[in-house]
C-alpha cells in the first residue's frame, strides 16, 4: 500500500485508513466519526475516543491524547499536523 496523496483532507485520509489504505470512491466516504470507528474497529465513539483506541486500545477515556497527538502518535511522527500525520501512515 501507499502513504496519502499531498493535498489530500482529513476526512480523506480517514478514509483512506478506514479502507486499508486506499481511497475509496467518493460516493463511498463516510464521516469522520465513522471513518475512525472503522480505522479503529470500534463502533459508536466519538473521534477521539477511536483514535485513541487505535493507538492503545487499553488507554482509558481520562488519558485520551488530543487530536494532533495521537494522530501523531499512529503514524510514529511528531509535531506534524493531524492530516499531515495520518497521510504519513503506510498501510
């Protein structure tokens, strides 16, 4: 697989995880929230709350990272924004 596309959206990436690490068709895309709950094989969580199960899926509520972080944290970089850390990721 490949890392995303430069220029690419946050939902976009999202997607782009959520199917394995290719964009899916667009008409195929799915919200945020539910890209990440797909990323993360999790159902009905917030954003965050998927995310940061993804990263750790011990990791408590009260420990969850912010967005920039635990994107960060998923794709092993740092200071990068979210979008740039999730087109990072090499699936």
């Amino acid at each position: 697989m490949a890392t995303g596309t430069a220029g690419s959206s946050f939902t976009s990436e999202l997607n782009r995880l959520a199917n394995s690490g290719t964009y899916p068709a667009l008409t195929a895309y799915l919200a945020p929230v539910g890209a990440a709950n797909q990323y993360a094989g999790t159902t009905g969580k917030a954003l965050l709350g998927a995310l940061n199960l993804e990263a750790d899926p011990t990791r408590q509520p009260n420990e969850y990272k912010g967005l920039g972080a635990v994107c960060n944290e998923l794709a092993g970089t740092t200071d990068l924004s979210p979008t740039d850390a999730l087109r990072s990721i090499n699936l």
